[in-house]
C-alpha cells in the first residue's frame, strides 16, 4: 500500500486577506532555503529565510518575522527572485503555519505569533 502526504497547497493557509491583494509583497528567497506554503520568514541581508525563532533574553525574537510564505519554493540551487509572501493585514489557519521549531525552553511560537501580530497577521 502506498501512503501519501499532501502538503499545505499555494495560500490554503488563509482565512482572509485585504482586497486586491494588499496583503501580499514579493522578495527574493536566500539560496540555501527551501520553504513551505505557510512557512513563516523573516529577512537576512534584504532576502527571505525561514523564521529562526531566536529569543533574546526578554523573551522576544531577536529578528522580527516579515511575513509568511504564499507558496512553496525551493532556493537550495540559488536564489529566487519574486516570491509571494503574506506581509501585512489577514487571517491565517494556525493549524497550517510552519513556525520554528520550540526548544525545551520553549516560548518561539508565543514571540513568532506577537511579531505577526505587529504586521496585522493574525492566527486563528
């Protein structure tokens, strides 16, 4: 028997968002990274990467998140140029966000989902 796994599909993470696309920019991704639909990125010299989730000893992210992914791309062979991200003003399905991973510590999803806040991204 075969087992397959479906990923999040291109924006399927979204509830709402502002009209005519308002909520979207477009970036280029670092080569080296390989992000997911729903991936939540911050910037890394002007470039788009995987959230870190790095804490600074108050608890808060050192990088502020940027937004979260629309689509899946992978930027292993170089970097890509004009990538769809969530930047600002919608709603978003929590159970579809990729978040950094928490430590034993734990509180990144807490400080990843505080800097969304500030951008009007809001996980339901």
């Amino acid at each position: 028997m075969t087992t397959l796994t479906e990923t999040v599909h291109d924006g399927e993470f979204l509830q709402s968002e502002a009209n005519g696309f308002l909520s979207r920019d477009a970036a280029t991704v670092l080569s080296g990274q390989n992000l997911v639909a729903g991936q939540v990125v911050e910037l890394s010299g002007g470039k788009l990467i995987a959230c870190s989730g790095l804490l600074d000893t108050a608890a808060d992210l050192i990088t502020d998140v940027v937004g979260i992914m629309f689509a899946a791309v992978d930027a292993t062979a170089g970097d890509v140029a004009d990538c769809v991200y969530i930047a600002r003003d919608a709603e978003v399905k929590d159970d579809l966000i990729t978040y950094p991973t928490e430590t034993t510590a734990g509180g990144e999803k807490a400080a990843v989902i505080a800097s969304l806040k500030l951008l009007h991204i809001r996980p339901r």
